[in-house]
C-alpha cells in the first residue's frame, strides 16, 4: 500500500511513493521501524506527512502505520490521573469529560488547528513532531505535568515530557510513544489560551498553559502551586519557572495572571517568522496570561 507521492526522505525536492507498511502487533511496529532506521518512521494521523510536500520536506520512503494498534488507543480516567494513548485524536481529547485538572488539556484540543486536523492529529504526533511549534496540547501537557509511557527494543520506560521535548531530535530507532500520563489531582486547576493570526481555525502565534493548585475558593484564593508553559514562542513548548514564580503566593488576580505573563516573556526567546514577528510573540504574553487566569476563577461545576 502507498501513500500519495510525497518526496523521499533522502530528496526534500524529488517526488515518489513511499510504502505504508501495518503490523500486527506493537512489538511487530517497534522491531520494523528499529530495522529500517532513518528509512522509516511511524503514520499515526498523517497530517504531518500530508504538508511536507508543501514545505519541501523529507518524508520517510517507508511508514509503519499505527492506527490499527489498540495498545495506543483510547482514553482512560482514573481518581487521580488520565492516561491518553498515543493514536487519540484531537477530537477524543476534545470531547473528553474531564476534571478540572485537565479543562486546558481540553481547551488546546479543542481549539487547535482546524476541524479536519483535529479529527485526525493524534496526541503521540503533536508530541513527536520535530518543527512544529505551534503544537497546541505541547503546552497544555508541559503545564499538566504530564510524562509519556515509551516503548522500544528494550522494552518500556516512563518520562518526563519535558526531557522528552529535549532530546526529542537524538531518539532511538524504533521507540514509540504508547501513552501519555496527566495527574489531576483533586484541586488542580487548568487553563488554555492561545492568539492566531485571524482568531482561530489555524495555529497559534503564541499560547499560555496554566495548571494551578488554589488554596480557598477560585475567585478570592491564592495560589499555593504553579506550573506556566509556553507555546509557539520558541521552537519547541516550554516550560517558564519565573512565570510560575510569580504566581505562587499571590491572589490570582489580573494583575498577577499579568505579570506572571511578563516574566514568562523576559525568560523567551522569541521566534521570528511569517505570521508574527518575535518581539509580538512575546508582548501577547501578559494579556494571554491574564485570560488564562480568568477562565481558572470559574467554580469548578462550570469549568468541567
């Protein structure tokens, strides 16, 4: 089976087939692509396949298909964490009823990209993509603390999302993401927000993940946890410890919410690029912050 005439690999410029391969098994899936190496490389959603050509990117002379895997689907909730597999969609995070803990995991999804993408773009893929730092659920998932379950040759390990970001380009042939791990403790909070060029229906010029812990009600409380992440800033999503910072021992008012978004601007170094220069990448901080912090003030029976 092929997919439609994409550029190879090893020729950005020239233009062929590459061969689609479906294995029966995650074992069967890690062992071929740990066999073709840099000839290969997993097709979950395929929408980052699917703009290569328009890029003139490489694209892999053989993928190993995912989708028909159940060890990488699905949703499960449990009383403290989500696990969400590595092939569900934006649309199944989207819909998810989830506890307050995850409401901006939820918002990214909801809102990323356009209604095409998201009812294919999986969460191993927004994660995986190498050069896309507009990746909506990076930053919601940063905040969230999540950690992503890996599998490969020597079996399977858990970690950190962060660390994962980091060493994102040095990854071994054949691991995969199966699943990815959310905390939502009772109490925890989360928030989304993101600017586009045009309001919506495309990818972010910057976004704010907030994912707090509140002592006393939402709307008067004061923050006694915080985790701030950054996307579409930077080349890849990150993570903002004076952000956090300043919002940890304060009330979670408009003008904390703002600058919390401030020191997550001085910590930046923006991108330039097409859609927005670097310098607006980092002024929409504070006032994208300060929304962020208003949609964590609503009573938890409303935020769900």
């Amino acid at each position: 089976m092929t997919t439609a005439s994409p550029p190879r690999r090893t020729d950005p410029g020239a233009i062929t087939r590459s061969e689609v391969r479906r294995p029966a098994s995650l074992a069967d899936a890690v062992r071929e692509l740990a066999e073709l190496g840099a000839d290969g490389a997993p097709l979950a959603g395929g929408t980052w396949v699917m703009r290569a050509p328009l890029h003139g990117a490489p694209v892999a002379p053989v993928y190993v298909a995912l989708d028909g895997l159940a060890e990488l689907r699905g949703v499960r909730v449990t009383d403290d964490a989500v696990e969400i597999g590595a092939t569900a969609t934006h649309d199944e995070l989207a819909a998810l009823d989830g506890p307050p803990a995850l409401a901006g995991l939820i918002e990214a999804a909801r809102r990323s990209a356009f209604p095409a993408v998201r009812s294919v773009a999986t969460v191993g893929g927004n994660i995986a993509a190498d050069g896309f730092p507009e990746a909506d659920l990076v930053p919601a998932l940063l905040a969230a603390d999540a950690q992503v379950v890996l599998v490969g040759v020597d079996g399977e390990r858990t970690e950190e999302l962060a660390t994962y970001l980091a060493s994102r380009r040095e990854r071994p042939a054949g691991e995969l993401i199966v699943r990815v791990v959310v905390p939502a403790p009772a109490g925890r909070r989360s928030a989304f927000e993101r600017l586009t060029v045009r309001g919506g229906g495309e990818y972010a010029i910057a976004s704010v993940a907030l994912s707090l812990d509140l002592d006393g009600d939402p709307r008067n409380g004061t923050v006694s946890a915080a985790r701030v992440a950054v996307g579409g800033v930077e080349e890849v999503a990150r993570l903002s410890p004076a952000a956090a910072a300043a919002l940890v021992g304060n009330p979670l008012d408009d003008g904390t919410a703002e600058r919390a978004g401030q020191a997550a601007a001085d910590e930046c170094t923006a991108r330039e690029g097409l859609d927005a220069p670097a310098w607006y990448r980092l002024a929409v901080l504070p006032a994208l912050a300060r929304r962020a912090a208003a949609a964590l003030t609503t009573p938890d029976d409303e935020q769900k």
